[in-house]
C-alpha cells in the first residue's frame, strides 16, 4: 500500500475508534464498522491497533479479577464492548498469516501477549463477563490449528515458536476440562466448536491422498517433531470426539439441556461424520441411541424440545445422505432415516421418484428419436453402485453439516471460498451418478419384498400332457364358474324389491303366513349363498395359477375368496336384506296383533341367526379386506333394528329376546370387532418385532447381551393401524363396553401404543364411548409397562382441566397417589422390620473370638444394606407408576400438588426421598415459567419443608441462570411471614440486589453448626454471591463479600460468623485458584479498619489468613498498627480482646509496637493477658536505660 493510503486509512481508523469508545456506552455498530476497516488494511493491525485491541482487553480482566477499579458495576457496559471488541481485532490479526517480514520478528510478541490474556482470562471465568470469556475461548480454537500449522510449517530452531505452541496446548487443556464443568449454555456452544476443531483436525482422512487439500489432519503432522508429539495430539482428537457425544444431555445427566446447545453439538457431529467418514457408523449409532432414549421418555425433555431436536437430526443426516460420495455408509444412513421418518425424507424420497419417472420418459423419447442409438436400459435388479472418485479427488465432500453454522472452527478448502458452507450447486439433468443412486434407493425399499419372492418356493415342472389336461380343466371350470355366476346373478335381479304388505287389514293367520313365507326365502337363499361360498373356494384351488392370475387380474384375499365379480358381496347384501325383511314383517304382524312377540331359544327365529352365520365367517377371516362389506351389513342390520326397536328395549340378556335383530347386530358387532382388533394387534406386532429380527435393532441387541428382557420397538403415531379406529368411528351403534376388547392391546408392550393412540382419537370422535373410553385410559395410567403408562397419561391430560371430566380425573390420579402412600408405608415399616430381623440373627461365637464376631457384625451390616436397598428400590418404582398421572396433570394444575404435600409430612423418610427424586423432572420443567408453582411453594404445611426446599433447589439448580425475581420475591415474603431459616435462601442469593444479600447473610451464616452439610450450603451460596453472569455481574465481589462477614448482624451469630470466614477462606474456583486472594484480603483488610465500629472478627480473619495460608506477618501487623492509631483501646472490648490476643500470636514482630501504647492502655493489655505481659516485660528490660523510664511500673 502507498504511504498517503496508508497514512489516510490510519486516520480514517483513529477517528472511528475515538468516536465509538467516547459513547456512553460504546457503539457497537462504529467498533464492528472499525474491524471491518482494519481487515481490508491488514498492516494497520500490526502496528498500532493490537495494542489498542490487548489493551481494551486487558481492562476487563483487571477490572473484574479485582486489580483495578472495584466498581465493577457501573463499567460493565463500559469496558464489555471495547473488550469484544479487542479480542476479535487480536483474532483476527494473529489467525491470518502475517507477512513474511515480521513472521519471526513481531508476530511472536503479538502471539505471546494474545496467549498470556488468554490465560488470565480463563483462569478467572467466574468473576468475568460471559461475552469476554466466549470471545476468549473462540479465538484460541481459531489459533489451535494455526499454530501447529506455523510450527510444522516453519524450518527454525527459534524457541520463541516452542514456547506458543506449549503455551497454547495447555490453555487448550483448560478449555477441555471446561467442558466438562461450564454449566452456561452459550460458552458450551463455543466450547462444542472447540471440541469440533480437535476432534477434526487431530485424526487422518479416509485417504492418505487427501492430506494435501490444506486442512489440517493428523496426516499432515510429523512422526518426529523436537516438540510436538503425534500421539498425545491423536490421543486428543479421540478424547475430542467422546466428549463430543457425552455432552448430550439425558435422563442421568441432566446438567445442561439447552435446544440451541443440543442442536449445536448434534450439526458438529454431523459435521464431523462428513469430514471423518471412518468414524460415521459409530459417531451415528451413539447418536441414534441417544435419540433413541430421550424420545422415550417424557420428562426429560419438554414436548417443544424433542420436535426441533427431532427435526434438527432428521434434516441433517438427510443432506449428509444426500452427498454424492457418501460410499458403503450410505446404506446405514437410509436406515437410520427409515427409523427416525419425517415429512423432509418421504418428500425427498418422493422428488427422486417424480424425477427418475421424469428422465426415464426423456430416455423412452431419445429411443424414439434414435432408434440405431444404443441407450443402456437400467433395469430393477441393477447392482448397487457406489461411484468411485475421480482421481485427486476424496472420497467425500468438504462441506458442512447443513442447517448449521457458518464458522466451524476449520476454514474451508480453497475449492469452496465464497460458497456457503450449508448449500450445494444443483447437479445436472444428464448427471449419470445422481441417477444410478436415485434408482438404488427405490430398489432398497422394494429389498424385503424381493427376499420373500426369493424364498418362495418354484412350482415343479410339468409334463406337456399334465399340462394339457391341467388347462382343460381348468378351461372346464372357468365355464362353469360363469354359468354358477350367471345364474346367482339373475337370481338377484329376479328378488324383487322388497314391499311390507297391509299387515293392518289381515288376517292374523294371513299375517303369520306372510312372515313364514320370508322366513323359508332366507332359507333357501341362505342355502344357496353357502353353496355359492364353497364353490368359489373350490374353483380358487383348481384354476388359480401364475399365469391365470396374471391373465384375469384377479384379487386374493386372505381367506381364499376372489373379489374378481361383486356377485358374491351383492349376494350377501341381499341375504341380510332379506332377514332385515324378516324382522320387519315380524315387527308389523306383533303391532296389528298387540302382542309382544316371543324370539327365545325354542323359536324359529334360532334358524334366522345360523342363516347368516357364514357370511360373518367369511367377515371375521378377513376383517380388513372384508372392512367396507361389514360396514354396509352392519348398517343393513342397524337400519332393521331402529324400525323394529328404536329405544333399544328388547336387550338380548332378557327372556325371549335372545334371536331379536337387535341381538343379531349386536353379535355381528362384538365378533367383528373382536376380529378386527385381533388383525390390528398382529398387524402392530409383526412391525413391532422387524427390526429385531432383521438385526438391524442395535439397542435391542445391546439389551440382549446385557441379559435384559428386549422390549419392541414402538411405531410412530402416524404409522399407526387405523383399522380398529375406523371401525369405531363408522360402526352405526357400539356399546361402550367393547371397549374393554382394547384392553390387550394396553396390555401388550408392541400394541401398547395403537391401543393409547386408538382409544386417545376415539372418546374425542364418538362422544358416547368417551366415558367408557376415559375409564380405560385412567386405569391404565398405573400400568407397570412404561410405554402403556406414559400413552394412557398424554391421553388423559387433554381433557385436562378444561374438560366436563377434569373433577373426575383428578380424583383418580390423586386417590392413586393416595394409594401409592399407603402401600410404600407399608413396605417401608416392612423393611425396618426385615432389617431388624437381620440383626437379630444369633450367631454362634467361634473359638478366636471377638474378631469372628466383627466379621460376623460386618456381614449382617452389608446383609442389611442389601434389604434395605431392594425395598427402597421396589417403593419408589411402586411411586413412579401411580405419581405420574399427578405428576403429568400438574403441568397443567399445578394446584395438584397440594396434595402431594398433604401426604408427604406423614410419611417415613424412605418415602420422602423418593417422592423427592421423582418430582425432579417436573420441576424442573418449570423452571422457566416459576409462577406456576410458587403459589404450592408459598404454602406448604408444616412438616413438609423438606419437599418445599428441593422445590426451590430444583428452579434453581441451573447456576449459569439467576433466579426468578417472581420467585426470589415470593420465598423472601414466605420467610419474613413464617419465620423461617436461611435453608430457603440458599440458592435465591444470586437473584437478590446487593442490599438485600448483605441483609440476608446473617441468616446464611447462621446455618453453620460446624457440621459438613451446612457447610456445603453455605459454600454454595458464596459461590453464587460472587458469580457473573450473562449481562449482569456478581451480586457482590469477593472483597464485598468478605466484608459482609464482618458486618455486625454477621458477627452477631458468634462461633458461625468465625466457621463463615473459614469456609470462605477455603473456597477455590473452578480452575483450583483461591477466591480469598492476596488482593481481596489486603482490599478488605484496609476497608475494614478504616471503619467507624471495627469488627472484631477482622483479627480473627488476619489470624487465619496468616496461618493457614502462610500470608505475610507484616499485613497482620500493619493492621494491629492501625488499631493502634485509632485507639483500640477506647472500643468495644470484644475487639481489644481480639487485638491482645493477635499481639500476642503475632509477637516477636508486634513487641515493636510497644512504644507506639500509651502505658495506660499497655497496663490493660498486660492485665488481660499475664503471658503477654511476661514477654512485654522481657522486651522492655532489653531497652537502653533511657527508654525503660515510662515502663517502670512493669517491674514493681
């Protein structure tokens, strides 16, 4: 660049930066305005603006670690910008490669001084901003790989480069163990990308020829290097990729489950799978199982959560299956998709459908235009194809998982600079590959089909006489099949439409004739019908061949029938039109003759029931392909019994009525809904257990090498049989007590979900069943099986608690839990008495003793422990089942939960912990909307503060979050109100002002009973005190607080204020350094003295800091000075007490101080402490004659 352009764009640079730091608060927009500036003027970044950057920088990090100003507060919004700022103008110089002039010169420096506030800064990530320290953590995974690049790049023996690359390897040490620790969603995101780099560049490529594409890989680094050794940096990609994984969140590991951190870490494992193929049938499977168990359980997650997780993972692993050179893992990601399902799969799946249609009649017309042109025809059984790559080229595209993130962490190959990582250029029409593999992928989905066609077994070959014999008979009985066929057809156009004579005006002997008269043509006609039937199943056995099948088209049911005509549904129609016809006239002759009518068991009307019995035989063999015939029957039927016994009067379970029509369409019903729901249940189960069997199932065979029992795999919603829904929806009357048929497939852990997802859509559809319907769905909410339980609870809890039954199902799920209670007491005074009984063995003493007996003591303890462990496992397994239909409801009623807490105060402690671990995942899946359930909290009964406590630890157990001030304000009104300890404000601290912490610290501090577990409370709210987070800093700073612990009110809780400054003194934060620093004593210290009322806890402080972390003398004895010139004598004598007693501890040093104390005040030390007043007295008889004048009275 020219000087004047240089020396213009300078200028330009400097009035920017003035005009965006002067703002209050800085310009975020001018400061982004001023790095795109410096990055078009590279060398301006070299010269004068690193400084400017390290230095805003630099600020924040003495501001906040309590080297500079304390007033952390006020500059938050004032130093933050300019740091951000700083640290990606820093990025952004030492992350591109300098020129080569000041490659060994300046660049160093610049890279030395990038690394060392690196390194401050996250040796303090609790008490800086969370934008600097993800600022921070960004730019070193963008310097990882470049400073392995320079060091294998570069042929020098300058130390200067072993020294970075040594300082950098151990803050990337720092930010592994980060991952490990952070509970912030947003710094784990950057984290995961740092996780990404690692994992990326520290293992090889598919192939070895790839190396060469510039990226780092493992390939590319030396096997002897005079620093760098291959193998810890192997051992770090693969450590990398581990964590990669563990980070998802799940059931046992509930830290952090954050969407926007989930979805993260699931795109760089996609990411990863693309760069690092060798690793996708593992990184896949792990992910896939993961998914696998989240989705199966419904309070891990929210509903909201499990559907972007859900459609995060589907689109990913679609446009990593869509790459073009995806190679033999292609056919783990189609299973994988087939499993997950998804509207973007079926789409895509039916686009390469209409397109291969599409080219397949492009290449018809290429024939018809070219007909000398040899087009290759590709046919359905083409062998799959993998294209190989070209030479040079990997075996698999430099992209990106899609729907991820621009910045990777792993700039991309020069090939796609400015090109957008997530998109790909269209192929073209003629693209041969792209077409293979469209065809491929229709084949895979016809590959089960094609086995079973496989395994069929070949007919055998006959001779040419057999099959000249063969096609005459079978010739023989095509025609007499059309003559049978021909005659029942005309008989059914000869029945005549049916008219109901003038029963009125007859004779009662005319009337009865009429009704035998069409009682005797049901006869007959049923008769024929059953010929029809069984001629049809003979000529099916002796015409039916490959050939003629192909020939006529015909359609095979299941039981044998063609379906080829309709004369043999029409002839059944007619059939039942007929015994409809029967029970009309029948009807009409009981009217005119005001008679009752008798259809018991010695009537004819036996014989009208078994007429028709085989067409429900031929209905019940086949209920899914006889589906539409029974609807029309039933409805024949139905049609029958509204005109004949509208009100339903004639029950078959009475005298007489037992062969009424009404009876008729009532054992239709049941025996064809029994016949339907047994079809749907084997139906569900045999896509249950597929997977299993194919040995495609790899959590089912994990299970089975652990022994377990292997539960089968439950379809999705959408996939579900409709078939018994259907027959509920459209059957024209169903009593409600069918119902109870679906009560197997509850049962059954295959068929668990068609009969919650049956029963779920059905109440909603046919209002009168819902009673019933509700009944089984409630019952079933305390199933064992996990899978019925959960599906009969998603059903229940939408009619609640707006629904007409919302009384009635909270009556059921609060008398199971009420139940629940009764029987874990039981079993929990069942279990003290079975551990009692172990102890109360006698054994027999051996010879040696007392130590056979303590072995014998031992025994029985570990005996003990066993017992009681199984019984505390089967009550709080018996909690789960009958708690989660409350649990559920109080999502929507939070008010459910009173009873929880009514039932809770009086149960054994055995009972109490479980109920408390089983609340947890409600809980805390309202952390984000709190108001739902302080009004429970507020008002729980006595007794059951335990329950309210881990409430309140559960809504607050994310440390990365401040608390709810609704919460915070509502748990502080309830303590003032109540009277209640400081428990409650544990976890609250960090959601309080300042103020408000240091009125509140006395009660804290005075949990402290010199037992462990206040202890650890009391570290925890310290902890939180003194922790920043996201745009917003600690409620107090280290030295605020240790000031706090001396405050009055604090010191007013004696021996607890003295155990509250010891456990603050031993507290350290996450990268092991003490948060009682040299600085933060020495702050306190000085603030503290200068006090009007000194407190007497402040020599006890010193004294602890001087002893148990070694401090110096002279801080200690620089205070005692200070309490002399103010005069401690003339204080409280609480702190005079404490100043003789650190006078004494602290002598020799403190014997100077004797000059300084006026005799009186000297005389009264010396009187409060005769050892002290010895050693005054040897020390003054050392003085010179004329300096032991004023103390003579110490020798009388």
């Amino acid at each position: 660049m020219e000087p004047e352009n240089e020396a213009r764009a300078l200028e330009q640079a400097e009035a920017l930066y003035s005009e965006a730091v002067h703002e209050t608060p800085p310009n975020r927009t001018k400061l982004d305005n001023l790095v795109d500036l410096l990055c078009d003027h590279p060398q301006l970044l070299y010269k004068t603006f690193f400084t400017k950057a390290h230095e805003a920088a630099s600020i924040v990090v003495d501001v906040w670690h309590g080297t500079g100003d304390m007033n952390a507060d006020d500059n938050l919004s004032i130093l933050t910008p300019p740091a951000a700022w700083g640290w990606t103008v820093m990025e952004e110089t030492i992350c591109h490669p300098p020129p080569p002039e000041i490659l060994e010169t300046r660049y160093p420096q610049l890279a030395k001084q990038f690394l060392e506030l690196a390194g401050r800064t996250l040796d303090h990530t609790d008490s800086t901003p969370g934008l600097i320290v993800r600022r921070a953590v960004q730019s070193l995974t963008r310097f990882w790989p470049e400073i392995i690049n320079a060091c294998i790049s570069l042929k020098t023996t300058n130390p200067v480069w072993k020294e970075l690359y040594e300082a950098t390897l151990r803050l990337a040490g720092v930010l592994s163990l980060m991952t490990e620790r952070s509970d912030d969603p947003a710094l784990q995101m950057h984290l995961v990308k740092f996780l990404e780099t690692e994992a990326t560049i520290f293992t090889s490529l598919p192939k070895p020829v790839a190396s060469q594409r510039g990226t780092l890989n493992l390939d590319m680094l030396p096997d002897k290097h005079a620093y760098i050794v291959k193998a810890d940096l192997a051992r770090r990609g693969e450590l990398a990729r581990q964590q990669l994984v563990r980070l998802l969140p799940s059931s046992d590991h509930m830290r952090l489950c954050n969407t926007s951190f989930i979805t993260a870490i699931i795109n760089s494992i996609v990411y990863l799978m693309n760069l690092r193929p060798q690793f996708c049938q593992e990184l896949l499977e792990r992910l896939t199982n993961w998914y696998a168990v989240i989705n199966s359980s419904e309070q891990t997650m929210t509903h909201l959560q499990l559907v972007i997780i859900s459609k995060t993972l589907r689109i990913a692993l679609l446009h990593l299956y869509t790459r073009r050179y995806m190679g033999a893992y292609s056919e783990v990601l189609e299973h994988t998709l087939d499993t997950l399902g998804g509207p973007e799969w079926i789409r895509w799946q039916e686009q390469q459908t209409r397109e291969r249609e599409r080219r397949q009649r492009q290449r018809a017309r290429e024939r018809e235009l070219a007909p000398r042109q040899q087009v290759p025809d590709e046919g359905p059984h083409t062998a799959r194809w993998v294209p190989a790559p070209e030479e040079g080229q990997e075996e698999l595209a430099y992209q990106p998982a899609p729907g991820a993130d621009a910045d990777f962490g792993v700039p991309p190959p020069p090939d796609m600079a400015g090109q957008k990582r997530s998109t790909r250029g269209d192929a073209a029409d003629d693209d041969e590959d792209e077409e293979k593999q469209m065809q491929l992928l229709e084949e895979s989905a016809k590959r089960v089909k094609l086995e079973e066609d496989k395994g069929a077994p070949a007919l055998p070959a006959l001779s040419p006489e057999e099959e000249q014999r063969r096609l005459e008979r079978q010739q023989k009985a095509l025609a007499d099949d059309k003559d049978i066929e021909a005659d029942m057809q005309a008989t059914l156009l000869a029945t005549k439409q049916f008219e109901l004579p003038a029963m009125d005006v007859m004779t009662p002997d005319m009337r009865q004739e009429h009704v035998m008269v069409a009682i005797r043509r049901v006869v007959d006609g049923s008769q024929k019908l059953r010929d029809f039937i069984e001629h049809k199943r003979i000529l099916q056995g002796a015409t039916t061949t490959p050939a003629a099948a192909g020939e006529q088209h015909t359609q095979v049911l299941p039981n044998g029938l063609s379906t080829n005509s309709k004369v043999l549904e029409d002839s059944m129609v007619m059939l039942v039109r007929l015994v409809s016809h029967c029970y009309i006239m029948a009807f009409e002759d009981c009217r005119a003759s005001g008679t009752a009518g008798n259809m018991g068991q010695s009537t004819q009307w036996n014989e009208m029931h078994k007429c028709v019995e085989r067409i429900l035989q031929t209905i019940i063999e086949a209920p899914r392909s006889q589906f539409g015939l029974a609807m029309v029957l039933l409805y024949e039927l139905w049609m029958s019994v509204v005109i004949t016994d509208p009100t339903l009067a004639r029950m078959p379970n009475q005298p007489g009525n037992e062969y009424t029509v009404l009876a008729l369409y009532l054992d239709w019903c049941e025996r064809i809904f029994d016949a339907v729901v047994k079809c749907s249940m084997e139906s569900a189960s045999t896509l249950a257990t597929v997977p299993a069997a194919g040995g495609a199932n790899p959590d089912a065979a994990a299970t089975e090498q652990n022994g377990a029992a292997v539960v089968p795999q439950q379809q999705p919603q959408s996939q579900l049989d409709e078939l018994i829904l259907n027959f509920i929806k459209e059957a024209p009357y169903l009593p409600s007590g069918y119902l109870s048929k679906l009560e197997e497939c509850l049962k059954s852990p295959s068929t668990a979900a068609l009969g919650c997802v049956t029963l779920e859509r059905a109440i909603e559809l046919r209002p009168p069943i819902f009673s019933a319907g509700l009944d089984i769905l409630l019952t079933y909410s305390v199933h064992p099986h996990r899978d019925t339980r959960v599906g009969c609870i998603r059903a229940v809890k939408k009619h609640y608690p707006n629904g007409e039954s919302a009384s009635r199902i909270a009556k059921a799920a609060t008398s199971y839990f009420s139940i629940a209670v009764e029987r874990a007491t039981k079993q929990c005074a069942e279990m003290e008495d079975s551990v009692a009984a172990v102890f109360a063995k006698v054994d027999e003493v051996p010879p040696n003793g007392e130590q056979a007996s303590a072995e014998g003591i031992e025994n029985r303890k570990a005996e003990a422990l066993a017992v009681r462990k199984e019984a505390e496992q089967a009550i709080e397994a018996g909690l789960v089942v009958h708690m989660e239909l409350l649990l559920a409801l109080s999502t929507k009623d939070s008010s459910l939960l009173n009873q929880v807490f009514k039932l809770y105060r009086a149960t054994p402690p055995s009972v109490q912990a479980a109920i408390r671990r089983i609340i947890t995942p409600l809980v805390k899946s309202m952390i984000n909307t709190p108001a739902k359930i302080i009004p429970v909290i507020t008002a729980f009964p006595a007794g059951a503060d335990t329950l309210a406590l881990r409430m309140i630890f559960l809504l607050c157990s994310d440390s990365t979050r401040v608390p709810p001030k609704e919460l915070v304000q509502a748990v502080l009104t309830m303590c003032d109100v109540r009277k209640l300890d400081g428990n409650f404000l544990v976890f609250l601290v960090n959601g309080m002002d300042r103020e408000e912490a240091l009125r509140r610290l006395p009660m804290i501090v005075g949990l402290l009973n010199g037992t462990e577990g206040p202890r650890g409370l009391v570290r925890e709210s310290f902890m939180r005190l003194t922790t920043s987070y996201l745009n917003r800093p600690s409620v107090l700073s280290p030295t605020q607080l240790l000031m706090g612990l001396h405050d009055r009110g604090v010191v007013a809780t004696g021996e607890s204020a003295v155990e509250a400054v010891a456990v603050y003194e031993s507290m350290a934060k996450s990268d092991g350094t003490p948060i009682f620093s040299t600085t933060v004593f020495d702050t306190a210290l000085k603030l503290l003295s200068e006090q009007e009322n000194v407190s007497p806890l402040i020599l006890r402080t010193a004294d602890a800091y001087y002893r148990r972390r070694n401090g110096p003398a002279g801080t200690v004895i620089k205070l005692l000075n200070t309490l002399i010139e103010r005069k401690v004598w003339q204080m409280d004598a609480g702190i005079m007490l404490e100043f003789v007693n650190s006078f004494k501890t602290m002598q020799p040093g403190t014997l100077a101080l004797v000059k300084s104390i006026p005799p009186d005040a000297l005389k009264m030390m010396v009187e409060m402490d005769a050892q002290l007043g010895a050693s005054i007295r040897e020390y003054v008889g050392k003085m010179p004659e004329p300096a032991r004048k004023p103390y003579k009275w110490l020798f009388k």
